[in-house]
C-alpha cells in the first residue's frame, strides 16, 4: 500500500480536480477553457461528464484569435470566452493563487515574475511559471508511476503544488531561472489564453504592473459576481441566508442547516447583502492571516468577540470598513449561544477552509481515490 502525506493527497487533489472539469486536449496534454474554469471555482462538480475534445492546430488558433489584448480586458472576460480559449494546469493554479491574493501582495506577485526589475514582464520572465515547477520534480517517484496512466494528459513537467503555497516556489526559484533556460521551453510550450491575453499573439508585447493588477483585480470581481448573481436572480441584494450558504457551502462544517436557522430566528426581517458587501467581505477573507494575528490576543486570553472588536480588528488589520449590518449578519450565522459573540477558533477555521474551497474534503475524495488505485495494484498482482 501507498505511504499517503498530507501534503501529497493534498496537491493531488488539485490535479484532480483541474481532470474533472477540463474538457480539451491538445498535443496529448489536457487544459481548461475559461468556462471550465469558473465551474470549477463556482461549482462542487461538473454538470456532466465531461469528454475531452482533442484540438488540432488550426482549431487552437482560431480559438485563440478571439483573445482580447490585455488592455481590453474586463471582469467579463471568461464569462465572453466561454469555450473560446484554454488554460494549463501551472496556469490553472496561478489563477487560484490569485482568488486569494491580497491587493497588497499583487505587487509582490509582479515582482516575482519581473526577473531584471525593468518593471515590466515580458513572455520569457513570465514563462518561469512553467519552468520553476519542471524544475521542482517530485519527491516521491515511485508513487507517480504507480498512477501514470491516470496522469498522462496533464502536463509532464508540471508540478502538483498547493494554489497558496505556490507563491513561496515561486517566490524562491525565480531568481534561479536562466533565460536560456526559459527560452528553450518557450518554444516547446503551446501559446494559451493566458500568455495570449498577457503579450499578444506574436509574444512580443511585455506586460507592466497597472495591467497585471487590474487582471487580477478584474479575475476576483468577476468569479464573485458570478457567485453572487446565481443567487441574487437579477436583484441588487441577496438574502442573509444565501450570504450564509454561499460562505458554508464549499467547507466541511457538518450542520449547515443550523448555521443557516440562527440567521433566520436572528434576522426575521431579511434587509439583504449587497455585492459592495459581499464583495468587501471576501476580500476581508483574502487577508485572513492578518486578521488572525490581530486577534491573537483575544484568543490567548480565552475571550471572545464582540461585533465592535471585530470590526475593528478587521480595519486594523486589512484596511477594509465592513458595514455594520453585514458584521451583524457574520455574528447571527457564528453565534451559536445567542450571546452576540464570536467563537475565534470556530471562525477562524470555517473561514480558513472556505478560502480554500473545501480542501479537507477534497483530501478525503483523493484517500478514496489512491486507496481504489491501491487495490487494483495489488489485485492484479494476486
């Protein structure tokens, strides 16, 4: 049997998850389209099976002639290219990094890819994303090869690793990465929507800070109002309820209806959640470290959260003002005793694994997963 790590089931989750909701291959590698992508951050599985649609050549540049240059992008951009583009699996991962990236960190993420610090990034710097994790071979061959066959599609030379902790191999390995080096994948390496968007279809353009913010800042807004329109049906608010499940639903908390009858005996008369809320709140989420270490103290002291300390702590922390009825709403779903405090450790860590989307139970599919490629081994050996 396998000798499973946490942090081995952990990044093969990711991989598995890129696997269910890709849809096309080209040259014998799989890749998302930018729809494939917003299922997989908005959905908890596909809405079928999907089968994988094998692109010539000529299909991909037509795909890809519908790209939109980088000034011209939007926070409707994946939602415009549908099927219309593809996106690999290092390229996937960076675009989860960027979901819970910080506006404070953007600049550092700049800053990782601008390797001669001319303030500008051009295809080959940015090509370390590939390179860095070719570089990075895994650590534990033998139990690649007992799942190969399951992996061949993806990408040979990529490398599973966790979206957030993917800054820091970046973070070191940049610096590393030879041009000559990136020059010779950059020839190799099928141009996506993404390195299309960024430096044009000839591959000469270079990309400057205010444009790699706005695409983050535009990739953030627009996965958010995809989730908060599905809920909203065409309405400026969605119910206090909604905001709750929409928080709940992607964690491994097991009684989310109880959660969501504290807000319908705490708030009877339904007011509504904003996007600007809505959208304040998750950006608060994205600098959940910091507000963890704000609230250090409180918890050290055994002492729990009162709606102005919280408030406080979050504008201290993270410069962000949430409202005071949406602050009002987060203590109605967390308070269970009805005592108009917070729990830290509880929200602390509901919070942690909804920025993550579920990680725990994705690490729990995959046990399930390596644990029925386990039996097939060893029953094909008997």
């Amino acid at each position: 049997m396998y000798d499973l790590e946490d942090g081995d089931v952990y990044m093969s989750a990711h991989e598995n998850r890129f696997r269910m909701f890709s849809s096309v291959q080209y040259e014998g590698q799989l890749y998302m389209t930018p729809l494939n992508f917003i299922e997989s951050v908005t959905m908890s599985e596909p809405k079928s099976r999907k089968i994988w649609k094998i692109l010539t050549k000529q299909e991909l540049e037509k795909i890809l002639a519908d790209t939109p240059t980088v000034c011209k992008g939007s926070s409707n951009m994946f939602r415009n290219l549908r099927e219309r583009g593809i996106i690999g699996y290092t390229e996937y991962l960076f675009l989860l990094c960027i979901l819970t990236k910080p506006h404070a960190g953007f600049k550092i993420a700049f800053n990782m890819f601008d390797a001669d610090g001319n303030e500008m990034v051009d295809k080959r710097e940015f090509m370390v994303l590939e390179e860095i994790f070719h570089k990075k071979k895994d650590k534990n061959v033998g139990r690649e090869d007992a799942q190969m066959s399951d992996r061949k599609v993806l990408r040979k030379d990529s490398q599973h690793v966790e979206p957030r902790g993917m800054w820091d191999v970046l973070r070191r390995g940049a610096s590393q990465v030879l041009f000559s080096d990136l020059a010779e994948h950059d020839e190799n390496i099928p141009d996506t929507t993404l390195l299309v968007h960024f430096f044009g279809k000839k591959g000469k353009a270079e990309l400057n800070f205010d444009d790699f913010y706005r695409f983050m800042d535009n990739l953030q807004t627009e996965m958010l109002e995809i989730e908060f329109l599905s809920y909203s049906k065409g309405l400026p608010t969605i119910s206090e309820e909604d905001f709750a499940l929409i928080l709940l639903r992607f964690t491994d908390v097991d009684n989310i209806s109880g959660y969501l009858e504290n807000v319908r005996q705490s708030i009877p008369d339904e007011k509504g959640v904003t996007f600007e809320e809505f959208r304040s709140f998750f950006q608060f989420m994205n600098n959940l470290e910091d507000f963890a270490i704000a609230m250090q103290m409180y918890n050290f002291a055994n002492r729990s959260i009162g709606q102005d300390e919280f408030a406080r702590a979050v504008y201290v922390a993270t410069g962000h003002k949430l409202t005071s009825h949406l602050v009002n709403v987060v203590f109605k779903i967390f308070d269970e005793d009805h005592d108009d405090k917070l729990s830290y450790k509880e929200f602390i860590g509901v919070m942690k694994d909804r920025l993550h989307r579920g990680r725990r139970s994705l690490k729990m599919d995959e046990k399930f997963t390596s644990f029925k490629s386990c039996m097939k081994k060893q029953l094909s050996v008997k």
